[in-house]
C-alpha cells in the first residue's frame, strides 16, 4: 500500500537558483563509428539474438554488433 503524501502551502525559505550543469542530452549519447554491411546468418543465431534481446529491452542487432566488437578486440590484444 502505498503511503499518501499530503503537502502544505509553507512558505520556502533560503532558494537560491542552480545553474544548469548538465550535459546535453547529445553529449550523453556514446556513438561509436559505424559502416554499414550485408550479412547473411543462420535462422537459429537469428532467432537467439532476438530471445536474448526481447529479454533485455534492447534491440537483437546491438548485441550482434557488441559480440562482434569484443571479439575483435580480443583478437587484436592477442595478436
């Protein structure tokens, strides 16, 4: 149960005005540099990603893209 908040009509004492220190919203947004490709892959890794990424809220070709990122890092380190 949720508990009922009842407000008053006080007077406020001592406000002062904060400056936005915020950043934009498009200042927030991490994009990396993407290329875009055609690639063909099988119905069941397909299918996967898109169980995986309905459970998570977010979209099947992001966590392609990241699987595919860590794995070329790796490989890079270790070369």
């Amino acid at each position: 149960m949720k508990k009922i908040i009842k407000y008053s009509d006080e007077p406020l004492d001592d406000v002062r005005i904060v400056e936005d220190f915020l950043a934009s919203p498009e200042n927030l947004v991490f994009r990396d540099e993407t290329v875009k490709i055609t690639i063909s892959l099988s119905r069941q890794s397909v299918d996967f990603f898109k169980q995986i990424a309905k459970k998570h809220h977010t979209q099947y070709q992001k966590l392609i893209r990241r699987l595919l990122d860590e794995y070329a890092v790796r490989h890079k380190n270790a070369t």
